[in-house]
C-alpha cells in the first residue's frame, strides 16, 4: 500500500525496484520462479513491514486512526505515509520526487515482463496514471483509499479518513511520521 516508500527503500536496481514494488503482490512463500535479486527485493518489503509494524511511533500513528477504522489503521496508515513522504520528498532526497520518479520508471520500464502476478497489470497504471505523485494532495490520498476500498470484501468507506489530513490531527500524524521514517531508512 505504501508503494513510494517501499521504492524510496530500495536499491536503486530494476530487480531491487521491482521486489519492493512487488512485496504487496506476493503473499506467503515466494515461489522458485522469482529471479532472486526480485526474491531479495520481497524479503526486504518484508523486512520494511515488520519494523514498521514493530516501531513505537507507528503505534502511536495508528492510535489515532484507529477509533473511527479500526483494523484498517494499519492500511490507511501506509497510504498517510505515503502522503507525508510525498509532500516532503527533499527532507529524505538529493532530488525532487517528479526526478525520482522519472528515475525509478527508466529503470523498471524495460522489464516488465519480469513483473510478478498482479503487478504487471497494475504497475502500468500506477505509471501512466501518476498515482504515487498524487500522493501529494489530499484528493490523491482521496483516490488511492477508495481504489483500496473498492477491492476490500467488506467494502469500508476508507476515503473518509482524509479529514485527518486536514484537521488537527494533522500536525501530529506528520511528526510521527518523522520522527518513524528516518529509522526505517537505517534498514538500507
């Protein structure tokens, strides 16, 4: 769910780019058809979510989501992240976001063919359709939660947890973020 920070995390390689990218398609064992440098990329999304799930200021970050989402905290966190990490890209980068997007796509590009499973078919629109540079606004944090709504059974309303992005929750969910990401960036 939180695609741009999973590709900030990466090595900057096709395999690493697409392994990371990769890691919310590809559940359970990963097969032996993987190539293993992507394997590697997988391993490390892993490794990415569970610090994550294990970091103080992300429990306190889902807290507060939490009363109005419940178990889907840990999903619209991710996006939220996304969001923090879009909107002030150079604090954690040597180039804007527009660059290191234009970047990490050159690279990928010509091997999709190695995409695994859903990816290859999701990844084209991510590209084309500007997905992780939306991420800066508020209406593409909008977008991206009901696309997720859309696919999950129960059909939440996840759109709705955007107000946080725009009340006094704010403030509070971006130092979290801030004070969270440049840990999970010593992972590297």
């Amino acid at each position: 769910m939180n695609y741009l920070a999973h590709l900030f995390l990466a090595r900057d390689t096709a395999e690493s780019l697409i392994g990371n990218l990769a890691g919310d398609f590809v559940k359970g064992r990963i097969g032996d058809d993987v190539p293993p440098a992507i394997a590697a990329g997988i391993r490390h999304h892993r490794r990415v979510d569970a610090f994550t799930d294990s970091h103080p200021a992300v429990a306190a970050f889902r807290r507060v989501l939490i009363p109005e989402h419940g178990h889907y905290a840990r999903v619209i966190a991710d996006v939220f992240f996304d969001h923090f990490l879009a909107c002030d890209f150079t604090r954690y980068s040597s180039e804007p976001l527009d660059a290191f997007l234009s970047r990490v796509y050159a690279t990928m590009n010509p091997h999709i063919d190695q995409l695994p499973g859903r990816l290859r078919a999701v990844y084209p629109r991510m590209r084309d359709e500007g997905w992780l540079s939306s991420y800066r606004s508020i209406d593409g944090i909008r977008m991206a939660l009901g696309g997720i709504s859309y696919r999950l059974s129960r059909r939440p309303d996840l759109a709705t947890a955007v107000h946080f992005l725009g009340d006094g929750s704010r403030a509070e969910l971006e130092g979290l973020f801030h004070e969270f990401f440049p840990s999970v960036m010593g992972l590297l």
